[in-house]
C-alpha cells in the first residue's frame, strides 16, 4: 500500500482449489476513510456487489475491505447473501472496527455456496497478519488474482498545497472482461483527504475512461467492483471544491487507474499483445467509443492479431457494423503509424513494412473517422488458441 | 435448382487461391423473374452490395445472378465499382439477357482488386455450361463456399390452388456470421407467380426470423446479401394478396430459409456444436432476443460448450449483462431438457446427468425469464481452438 495509513495481508484459506495459494486479503485503514465505489451493470450481482452498494450509500466512514478469491458468491441466494454480510461483521469484529465498516469482495466461481468455515478461519488468520511492508502489499495482490498471470498494482505520489498525498491501488482481471465493469475487482487507496462527493465524483469520472474501457471477451461479470478508500493521513487541507487540488487528485487518480486498466488488457486470458484502439475525428465521444468497442471486441479482428496479421478488412468491416455514422471513403487507418486504408482503399504499403507493424508486443489500431473532433479509446488484447483452452476446460 | 425454369452452372476461374476449386457460378432464369433482396447493414458495403441494391430498388424483372467466391471486391474503389458493373453487363450479354438484368455477388478477401480477366473468361465459360441437373446444382453450391466445409441447400414443394410449386436455395457461410446479415451469401428461387410488393414482404418478414438469427462471431460483414428470384413457370395463379395462397408462399419461404440458416450456425468456422438458444416468458420480443443474443454471441459461453461444460453460471450472467430487464430470481434455465437454475440458484443436478446435458452435438439453451410470453431464437455454435486456427493463420 503507496498510501499512509492502510495496512493489508493475505493468507491462504483454502478456498481455491489449489491448496497453497493465497486466496484471502485484508485490508484496512488506521483512520475512518472517506469510501467510494462502483460496480458492474450486470442486472445479476454477486451478494457482495449487493451489499457494498448499500454499505457506500449510507455514507458512512469506513475501515477496510475483506476479499477472496476461487468463489464468487453469486448465484448463491439467501445463504449467499448471508454470508457475505457475515465476512463484513467478522472483519470488523476482528481488527477492532465498529459494525459495517467492512466491504466485502469476491471472485471466482459462481453458483458454488461460499465455504465459510475456511473463509472464518481465514478472516481471522488475516486480520492478524496485517502489516505495511511490501511483503504485505504483494501478497495481497496475489490473493485477488484468479486465472491472471501476473499481480498488478501502481502508486502515485504527489503534491497538495505542499503536502505529499499517495494513491495506490492494485487489481485483478484475466477474463470475463468487458466495458461497464468485468470481472475485475479493483482496491485503490488514498490519504488524501477529500470530501465524499467529490472522491465520489472523481471516481466517477476516472472509471468511465479506463477502467470501462478494457475489452477482453465482451463479458461483463457479476462480480466487478472499483473500491477506492481515502483516510486523509496525509494531513493536506481537505479538498471541499474543485479546482486545482481536485484536479491534482483526479489526475492522480486517472493516472492509476490507467495503469491498472492497461495491466488488464495486457494480462487478459491467453493474451500474447497488448492493443489500444484509438478512434479519432468522431462527432461525438460516443461513436469514437462505439467503433473503438466493436474494433476491440472483433473475434476476426483479435484473431487476426494473434496471427501477427495486419487484416485492416476485418478493422474497417468492425468499424462498419459498429452502428456508429462511418463514412468508408473518409476513413483513415494506421496500425503502428503504417497507414494502410484511405479514400475507401487499401494503400500501397511494402510487404515487409506491412508485416512489420503488426511484430510488437503492442500494437495501436489508430482509426480516424474525419467528421469531427472527438475521440475514443479501448484497450483489449489479442485472441488466442490459450483463451479457448483456458475457458473450454475451465470446470463447472 | 429445385425451382422450374431456372438453370445453373459453376466453373474454376482461377480466382480462388487454391487453383482447381469451382469459385464461380451463374444462375439464370429461364423467364424474367421478379426479384426481392435484403442486404448487410455494415456502413461499409461492397461493390456488388451497392450495385444490386440499386437493381432491385429499380423494380425490373430480372434473370440471373453471376457470383464469385475469393474475392469479396469490397473496400476495392472506383475500380470496384466498374468491376461489378462489368460482370453484371457481362453475364446479361453471354447469356442473351437484357441490359441489367443481373445481380452480382462476391465473397472472399477485401480490399483486393478483383481479377477481371479471370473473372471475364469465367462469366463466358459459365453462361455455356448453365443445366438443370443435380451436378448443376452441387456445382453452383460449391463455387460459392469459402471456408465452408459444407454446401448448404435446402428445398421444398408445396401447392397453391392446385398447382405444385417449388422453392429452393443455397447459400454459403461460415466466419464473419452475425445477425443483420453476416457474410453470408443466400440465393433462394421459385416458380411462384407472385407480386413484387409481396415477394419483398415475405423475404423481409422471413429474413428477420431466420438468416438475422444467426451468430458465429458477432462480426457482421460488407457483403452479405439475401437474393430472391420469383420467375412464375409454376402457372399458378399470381398472389397478389395477403391470403392463404401467401401464407403458403410464405411458410415455404420460412422453411427453406430457416433450413439455410441452421445450416449455416452448424458449419461455422470451427464449430463442433449446433447451439440453439431460445428464450421464452419475455415481456418484448426485442427483448427476448436482446438476450438470446447476449448468450450466443459470450465467448465464455461458446467456450464452455466447446468443453462440454454446462456452465450455466456464464449464461446466467451473459444474459443479466444484455441490457434487457433480467430479474435473476425468476429466471429457469434448461439445457437439453435439464433444468440447472431456478430461484435465483442452481439446482441439484446428479454430476452424470450434468455432464450429460452437454454431450450431444445440437445443445438447446433455453431461458424462460418469467416476465411475459414472448420468445426469441438464436443459432450459433461453439467457440473452438479451430477458429482461431482459422482466423489466425487467414492470409491478409
């Protein structure tokens, strides 16, 4: 944890099917924090989704967050709901915080009900191991990850009113990865101290331009969550109104934010390139967005990519049928800065250059629509024979 | 051809890459024919695409269709344009046929300028082989295939007034498949005597309910195209009216196209399953089918029945993402008859009776929201290690 204040840990409670892995963190703050979140928009929410929501509305102060991995609790019914409520009780019984100041998270398998005698065990085993060392932080991002390949985390430290403020944060991701919140469960951490609506605000607005703009499969899970908790340790005067503060803060915010989204996409399942989508010359944001989604959520398209294949069809023909206004004849599309379709037409591009763009780690499919000033932006990765794999013989 | 008076005929132009494959067949009228279509709702169409909606919209008896497979002229320019303008002029001349009184059709790579002096010496050899025999017809289903592993056609008799008469099809599918006209290309006639307003009426109300509800990727292409040719040689009586003679008509329609449709969903690239997912109790049918959709287009669906896996935990969730009003409580869901979730759980189902919902090659999803009674269907088929074989190593 970047941020002052928090402290976290991780124990392996048995709950994943793998016996030694870390499936259980904690979190917690040494003050009341300031909570923010958002949530998926999937109309089936796991029981934690559920609570949490209540829990943020309420406005009150908070102290920490319990997660787990290899169960998602959903699907789950009334036992479901039960549960969940009783990990928020529990984590706050056991760090010696006042009732419901906990939030709650979880991912992995749906419709299994959540085994909670190891789930108490392991609340209780966590919340004795909390620390600040980066031991603590690095387990605790091992214990959200699924079927991700590598932990994801980022820290920004930065200045208000001559204060050092941090914000921190890490996530998990892999699959079932869409806009409007995938599966994809994101702890971020501040002590800066800032007023409910704005943090509220500032999430908000940061969410809608990276975190939903990551595309894996085009599936939005039940479980996604974006918790973001700030104690104001650091001491700044507290950020009551826009302005530059608030700006400071949210660009802090955004940066984080970004870097986590893209540690998504980069990590997405079977993922072997990273692609940004970027869409520009749009009339409005939305159809820069629409197309960039339709680009990045292409099978064709994602397939191509893995084959190290610059297939610009696929490209203009996912544009086509984005059900935004494209115009073929005034699109412009690069890939890697090779320009390689205008006026309607292929260019005239030597093959090996051709080939070329398409051989780095990242790859930036650059769209330009030539009606407008705006523009729009997608992360995803490509498709590949390991995604099938890892999903075909996922178990029920 | 099933239909009287119509004649056919397939020959190697050379134009696909493999050098001995049949990649171009003429289909003609004997009589001028009244002509209906429906055509991709991609912003960006091919050549052949433009030109034939402006022949149709002109309301003209037509006689034929020259189709090619291997190249798809779309994103091809000017010089697309007059190529298909040509290859129309061409096969009305070779086969004695007035002035535009042909459709064309293409399907294969984009973007490559097509091979007019392949293409010229084929429409030639083709307008001298054109027959009525079975070869004919096999000839003419294979020419258009791309990466289809089938052909697909389908026919049907019925009476009207008495008179027998015939309708019947083929078409071609296979990658790039979504609803709103895939690439897809589907050549239906009959010897119906029929006005054109009803004929464009019945191949619209038909389109809708079958070759649009059909998925194998999402991706929705620049040149499908639906085309339907009514030369009336059955001597029946002409339909002019809304009646029991155009209900027959219609059922025909519906059959055949239905037929094609599946064929379709069954032969999709890589495919190992045929999927049906029907979804009953809707308030809306736009929305029943909103989340027919959502389930059969979800990679993680697709690859879970590719595994053999009932998974109902993704189904469950790609429909709560749809954006229809889901409520997961009331929500029933059956695969092949095995009822896996209700009441907002799964069910207790024995692991062998699980496992065996999965094993068939023709899975039927079906979802009843319990809100109303209207129904939606969708065709696809699984996700396979095959398809991104496929679409991988496709050469650009």
């Amino acid at each position: 944890m970047a941020a002052k204040g928090f402290r976290c840990s991780a124990v392996g409670a048995g709950i994943k099917v793998r016996k030694d892995a870390l499936d259980l963190g904690m979190l917690l703050s040494d003050l009341p924090a300031t909570a923010a979140a958002m949530f998926t928009t999937n109309r089936v929410q796991a029981a934690p989704v559920r609570l949490d929501r209540e829990l943020v509305a309420t406005g009150r102060k908070l102290r920490g967050v319990v997660v787990n991995a290899g169960n998602a609790n959903a699907c789950t019914g009334v036992k479901g709901t039960r549960d969940a409520a009783a990990m928020v009780a529990l984590a706050a019984a056991c760090t010696g915080s006042p009732k419901d100041t906990f939030l709650v998270a979880s991912t992995g398998i749906i419709g299994r009900p959540m085994p909670m005698a190891k789930v108490t065990a392991g609340i209780k085993d966590a919340a004795g191991r909390l620390g600040r060392s980066k031991e603590h932080a690095q387990g605790f991002e091992r214990a959200i990850m699924t079927t991700d390949l590598a932990p994801k985390s980022a820290a920004v430290e930065f200045l208000i009113g001559g204060r050092k403020v941090r914000l921190g944060g890490s996530c998990k991701g892999s699959g079932m990865i869409a806009p409007n919140m995938a599966t994809m469960l994101a702890f971020l951490t501040t002590d800066c101290a800032i007023s409910a609506p704005l943090l509220r605000k500032a999430l908000r607005e940061v969410v809608g331009t990276t975190f939903n703009c990551v595309t894996v499969d085009g599936d939005c899970s039940t479980n996604d969550s974006v918790l973001l908790l700030a104690n104001g340790a650091a001491g700044n005067r507290p950020i009551r109104s826009a302005g530059s503060a608030y700006n400071a803060f949210r660009a802090a915010l955004l940066h984080v934010s970004e870097e986590l989204a893209k540690a998504i996409a980069r990590d997405g399942e079977g993922a072997t390139r990273f692609v940004e989508v970027r869409v520009i010359g749009a009339r409005r944001e939305a159809d820069a967005l629409r197309v960039a989604r339709s680009i990045a959520s292409s099978p064709l398209v994602k397939c191509a990519i893995n084959g190290g294949d610059p297939n610009w069809g696929r490209i203009i023909c996912a544009a086509g049928y984005s059900g935004a206004e494209v115009k073929p004849s005034k699109l412009q599309l690069r890939i890697n800065g090779v320009l390689l379709f205008k006026g309607g037409m292929p260019t005239r591009v030597a093959p090996e250059k051709l080939h070329a763009c398409m051989k780095p780690k990242e790859i930036l499919i650059h769209l330009d629509l030539a009606q407008g000033n705006r523009r729009g932006r997608i992360w995803t990765c490509d498709f590949s024979r390991e995604y099938v794999n890892i999903n075909a013989d996922y178990h029920t």
